[in-house]
C-alpha cells in the first residue's frame, strides 16, 4: 500500500473534517450540485441507481449521502469505501452501517493493493476535480480502479470541468476560487481533453456534459478483444472439423 502523501494531496482533502461533514450534504447537494454546477442531484441518484450492483466500492466518499439515499440491487450488497481521509471513512461507514461497509485508507493517484476480490461496480463522483495534477497525470485513477474491476463491470460518477460552454458565470467564478485555495485542481480539466483521453484508453466509454460536469461510465468487456478473437477462430475451427 503506498501511503506517501504529498502537500498538493494534503491540500485538497483537508477542508473534509467532521465539522464541514456535518453540513456536507445540505452544501454540495443543496446548494452546489444544481443550482451552481447544473448536474441535479436527482440526475447523479438516476446514475447510481441505474449502475450500482450489490458488489460495489465507493470511492472518495465523501459523507456518503448517495450512497445512502440509492436503491441498491440487494438489501445486503456487499460495500467498500475507499478514501485518504479519515473522517470522511468513519462519517460514512457510520452512515451505512446497515451495510456493514469494509473501509480502505488509499491514495488513488498510487498503486492501489486491496487483498480482496474484484467488484461489479465502482464510483467516483466529485473528486477527480480535487486531485493535483493535469488531467493527463489523473489518468493513472482509471487505470488503478479498472485493475479492480471484474469483467462486465462499471466505473461511473462525475467530475467539475473547467472550459465548459454550459458552466453559468457563478460556477466559473467559484471555480477559480476554490482552484485558488487549492480545494479543487482543476483548471486544464477540459471535456474534450478528458474525452480523448478516456476513449483512447477505454472503448465502451459513455461521456455527458451537464452544466459544468462531466458524467462518466466505463465498462469493462466480458472478454478482452484478445481473448474474444481467440475465442472467434476457436470456434470457427471447430466449425470446420
């Protein structure tokens, strides 16, 4: 498990304590997620709801609002939670303790090692936009989450672009602010760079823009396309015999 922890990671999970937890889900849900942003939270709980599976990990987590408030396939999915900050681990896994959610300490932006098997379903939402780095040095998140991923499963979330033709002049305005203060990182996280990016590396990849987000789903093929042409001319060779 690399736990290295730079300045630049530091800054951009420390306004997450158990003091701005307590009003999380009325700031960011309330106020922020739609009016400011334009991605409703009624759009992000559609997403969830339509990808979840009852073997899901959760990633940055936040208070764990959505996670508390979708539908899951099964009353006891299996769940992890998976973030650098304490406080945010232990305010949501006290939140779905129902679930009896198993917690990871990680720093995503490095190896990830989880001694566990693979899962169905992973979300991110609302955090790439907090990482340090280009959107090009963010790309290592992807390749760390799809490694556990088992096949014909999804990664799914959003994250706050900067360039966006849709943002209002308010969501501009406080983007540079947070940026400025070091909350979010995000000023060359564009759509079309983030786009060219993700389908070069990931071919079923489904990319929306609302507002001043990006919406994302990954899924991963059953079979990989090595595997699937072998299986092809396998089957075509016992055809012929």
């Amino acid at each position: 498990m690399n736990m290295e922890i730079n300045e630049d990671v530091m800054k951009g999970q420390q306004v997450y304590n158990k003091f701005t937890l307590a009003v999380y889900d009325v700031l960011l849900f309330k106020i922020l997620t739609g009016p400011v942003w334009g991605l409703s939270t009624e759009r992000l709980l559609t997403l969830y709801n339509n990808r979840i599976t009852s073997n899901h990990l959760d990633v940055g987590v936040g208070s764990g609002f959505l996670l508390d408030t979708c539908q899951f396939p099964s009353t006891k999915p299996r769940l992890a939670l998976m973030d650098l900050n304490d406080d945010c681990l232990n305010h949501s896994a006290r939140r779905l303790h129902r679930y009896a959610p198993k917690c990871y300490k990680r720093k995503i932006i490095g190896p990830i090692s989880v001694d566990e098997p693979g899962f169905d379903s992973i979300s991110m939402n609302y955090l790439l936009h907090c990482l340090p780095g280009t959107i090009t040095d963010k790309m290592v998140v992807f390749e760390n989450l799809y490694k556990l991923l088992n096949p014909g499963g999804v990664i799914f979330g959003a994250t706050i672009i900067s360039g966006s033709d849709e943002s209002s002049w308010f969501a501009k305005k406080l983007m540079k602010v947070y940026n400025k203060k070091g909350v979010f990182c995000n000023t060359g996280d564009n759509i079309q760079t983030l786009e060219s990016l993700l389908s070069a590396q990931y071919e079923n990849l489904e990319l929306n823009v609302i507002g001043s987000a990006a919406q994302f789903v990954i899924t991963k093929p059953i079979f990989s396309s090595e595997i699937s042409v072998k299986s092809l001319l396998n089957s075509l060779s016992q055809e012929a015999k």
